[in-house]
C-alpha cells in the first residue's frame, strides 16, 4: 500500500495534513467534508495520542481501483467478473515465503483509536482485513468486518451471516477451539479488492491478490499464531476468536447511514500487535466511497457475470447511486429482453437488488440524471414498473424495512427504437470554451 501512496503523493494526488487532529470525532469530521470537496486520499502525520500517521479514501474512486491492478475503469465491471478465473489458474506459485523483516511491536491502545460517527460506542477498526482459515480444509480467507475497541487484549467484531469467516468460526466452534486469526491493516493493495470480490467459497482471495499483482507476494510467519501474512503490511494484529462467546458491541454508524444497534457478537482476544518500520494506519470512514465503492463494484460484477452466463446483449453493470439498485445496460435483443434481465437480476442478487433498473446502449449507467431521464421517458408505470412484495432482501432486516422489489423497465419500446434515437448537438464534443470565454 505504501507504494502506492508514494505514488500519489508524487504525483501531486495526495492531500497531506500536518496540523495535529483528534483521531475522536475530528479526524472523521475532516475527512468528510474533504472528500464532498476534492474525493482525495488523505494523510494525517500528526494524530493526537499515537505515533503512527493515518491515511484514508486510499481506493475511494474507480479509477484508483482500476489502477492497482491496471485496467480500464470504464471497463472495470467485466473485467473483475474476471477474478474467479483468476484463482483457479495455475501459474507459478503465489506466494513466496521470506523471513521476518524489521518489526516492532506495540499495544492495541497504540494504534490510532478512532470514534467515527456521533453515537459510536467505542473506537472502532474499520479498515482491518481479516486473514483465516478454513479449520477444515486449511483454504485462505480475506474478509472485512469491523471491530470495536475494548481493550489492549479485547476487540468485539461483527460477523454477518453468511461471510466465509463465519462459517469458519462456526466450523471452529463445533470443533470446541478458537479460530486463530490476524488483521491486516494497510495490506497489499490487490488484496484491497479480492478481499472484497465475489469469489467462490474454496478460493483463496490472497492467491487471487498475487495473480492480480503480476508476482509472488512475499509471506511471514505470525508470531503468537499459526499463520502467514503478507510481509509488507503496515499493521498485522494477531489473535483468534473466542469459542462460544459473545458480547456486546454497538452502536455503531453503519453504511446504509443509520446506526446498528448493540448486539451480542464475536469476541475477538488480541494476541500481539506488530507494525513494520514508519508504519502507516489505514483508516476507512464508513459510508463513505472507500467502503461502499468497493461493495457496489463487488454486487455489480456478481450480477454482470451471473447475467451473462444466461441472457445475451449485457453490456454492464452498476449500484447508483446506492448499492441495493442495480442499473442494467443491455442491447436489447427481442421483445420483453429487459423484463427478462429484470427477473433474473434478483435470481443472480437476492441480497442486494431491491431495486432494478434496465436501461439500453445510449444511456450513461454512472449518471443517476441519465438514468432518471430514461426512466421519466421510456417507462411507462403502469406497464413497465414490476413490484414484487413481500420478498425478502438484505439479510439484517428483522423489521422487514427492505422486503418487497422495483422492477423499472427503462427501455425503448422494442418495435419503435428509432422513435426514441437521441438528439445530438453536432460539434458540442469539439467545443473548448477557452477559445469562447475569458477565463473558462
């Protein structure tokens, strides 16, 4: 990641903070509003109470993503379908095993405590990737959850139903033994998104990570558990999962913008902390793009990949401006196509796609205004708008609150395609306005 950061910073992408700034309350209240402003990654060198600078909004655009593993953002839906193909391949080996390099340790409580969102309960680790294996077969896990402080030996972690790192602990549990585990905080920048991608139960994202990179990435032993992780991370905390326990944690200020009340969760004892030389701490605000980008690209190219494989004329994928509504670009083949690629979204996303809308070729999927346009001027709401009810969705919904899907057919009319040809302004993509206007 640091080398990554080195080349933002280079590149004059970078927006560094020197003033000191309290990693409660301020540092998230700054790194808001900045990102409304300037959508850059920041640094803070100097946070009150610790040693160690923080940096965010690190992977907060698509073409950020795109770059860590060299693709064309306009592309980045199909292309990271891709990433399940990455892991099954067979080129080389993916890991290459070195001894430690020069580490430190530190407390838990020396690390930037973070409290995010007004009501937090606690400081919170928002951005620690979790590294685990399957304590049956020994695959390899990376996963995302976050983790409240409690003390220098207690994080309390929420662990969703169906993540693979559940079915670990659960697996591990039945056995009667923890699950020994490690957060990787500042991680390989391609394991930044495998992490998050929508690979199958038996590959291992961090081998998907190191295909992506172009080269083996360099493996060290834990020190307190039988583990390996990526030599290069900035902070590697160490311990396992406690058998049978849980506490409580919360609230917390979560994604969807509310806040996540105090439930009994996983009970995560902190074993030892190790941090590399000049150590950077990754920090990602909740809500904000860093978190929810890499969600939406992750529900869209599941959706892109699984719709493909069953109707033709997909052209792509995206969540806009949220990630429970899916906007599906297609070529439409035949009469009632989108009606089709409508159904067969909330089969290929149960989870996610509350809301769907399909759109053709013309339309602009990243512009919530183009997609409005169509739908305020292709669709018809009593014909072309499907509401299917009582129909279950996001997992953590005891309320019912996102039961029930919209389905919005936003195309042209099949038989009268050239009725509905857009108006174009010739020469507008020619015009440079410094050549009309002072100071434009």
């Amino acid at each position: 990641m640091r080398d990554y950061v080195a080349r933002l910073r280079e590149r004059g992408d970078l927006l560094v903070v020197d003033k000191e700034i309290d990693p409660f309350h301020e540092l998230a209240a700054v790194t808001h509003v900045a990102q409304k402003r300037w959508g850059k990654p920041i640094l803070f060198t100097n946070v009150k109470g610790t040693r160690f600078p923080v940096i965010t909004n690190v992977y907060g655009s698509r073409e950020r993503l795109a770059e860590v593993i060299g693709i064309d953002s306009a592309d980045f839906c199909r292309q990271w379908s891709n990433l399940a193909n990455l892991g099954s391949a067979s080129v080389g080996d993916p890991f290459v095993k070195v001894e430690d390099p020069e580490l430190t340790e530190c407390k838990l409580s020396d690390l930037p405590l973070i409290t995010y969102s007004d009501r937090d309960a606690a400081p919170y680790f928002t951005s620690a990737m979790f590294i685990a294996k399957d304590p049956e077969t020994g695959i390899g896990n990376l996963s995302y959850h976050r983790s409240m402080y409690v003390s220098d030996s207690e994080l309390r972690c929420r662990l969703a139903p169906r993540h693979h790192l559940t079915i670990y602990h659960e697996k591990a549990e039945k056995m009667g033994k923890p699950l020994e585990a490690a957060m990787l905080i500042g991680a390989p920048a391609t394991s930044f998104l495998t992490a998050a991608a929508p690979l199958p139960y038996d590959v291992d994202e961090l081998e998907v990570a190191a295909r992506l990179k172009g080269s083996p990435i360099a493996m060290r032993k834990c020190k307190y558990i039988d583990l390996e992780v990526p030599a290069d991370t900035e902070i590697v905390i160490e311990g396992r999962f406690l058998p049978n326990e849980r506490r409580p944690e919360g609230p917390f200020g979560e994604f969807m913008g509310y806040y996540v009340p105090e439930g009994p969760n996983a009970v995560f004892e902190v074993l030892g902390v190790t941090v590399r030389r000049d150590a950077m701490f990754h920090s990602i605000l909740c809500g904000s793009a860093e978190e929810v980008l890499t969600l939406e690209l992750s529900v869209s190219a599941n959706i892109f990949q699984r719709l493909s494989a069953a109707l033709p004329g997909i052209l792509d994928v995206t969540c806009q401006p949220f990630v429970n509504h899916a906007v599906i670009k297609v070529d439409q083949q035949f009469e009632g196509h989108a009606r089709q690629v409508m159904l067969a979204t909330i089969g290929a996303e149960p989870i996610w796609a509350k809301v769907v809308t399909v759109v053709d070729e013309d339309v602009n999927i990243y512009s919530m205004d183009d997609v409005m346009w169509a739908t305020l001027t292709r669709c018809r709401p009593d014909k072309d708008m499907l509401i299917i009810p009582d129909t279950p969705s996001f997992y953590r919904d005891e309320a019912k609150d996102h039961w029930g899907r919209l389905l919005i057919d936003a195309t042209k009319p099949f038989h009268r395609k050239a009725e509905f040809e857009r108006k174009k302004i010739r020469l507008a993509d020619q015009v440079d306005l410094a050549d009309w206007f002072e100071n434009a």
